[in-house]
C-alpha cells in the first residue's frame, strides 16, 4: 500500500515592515477612573501634547478631546477608546 508523506507546513516569515508606525496614546492616571492621554512623541513641556480627558464611570469610557472639537464622545472599553484617540495621532516613522 503506497503510503502518503506529509511535510510540516512551512512557517510563515514576516518580510521587514517599513512605512509610518501606529502610535498609541501614553496615559496619564489622575486617580478615581480617569487619566489624561497624552501623545508621547511630543515634549512633555508641549502644551499640544495633551490629547484627551479619559474617565472611566457608570460601564462606560468617556473621552474630552483636548483637540478640534469638544463634544463628549462615549466608548464601551478603554480599549475602544484608546484606538479612537491613536487614529488620531499622527504616524512614526520607523528608522
């Protein structure tokens, strides 16, 4: 009976990636659920570096942009709102 032989599936490789980085915001606990999320590739003494007011209250993530417009927006996880706030900064460049 002839018999079947099967190699292992080659392991994925990952090509070296290039282009602009995901940045993520850098939080800053204030105490009680909330945090101030900051972009972290600007100077801490950059008065523009300062991105949201994030609080955490009643199962929900509430976020105050610091920038453009100053409506409340409302997320399910800090999780959902971190990604939220990290769309909104500007891409690294990698090196």
């Amino acid at each position: 009976m002839p018999t079947t032989q099967t190699s292992a599936p080659a392991t994925p490789t990952t090509a070296p990636t290039t282009g602009p980085m995901p940045r993520t915001p850098e939080l800053i606990w204030l105490g009680d659920g909330a945090w101030v999320a900051c972009d972290g590739a600007r100077p801490a003494d950059d008065p523009s570096r300062v991105i949201a007011y994030v609080e955490c209250k009643d199962h929900l993530v509430y976020v105050l942009p610091a920038r453009a417009s100053a409506e409340v927006r409302t997320y399910p996880t800090i999780r959902d709102a971190l990604r939220a706030l990290a769309a909104t900064l500007q891409p690294s460049v990698r090196p």
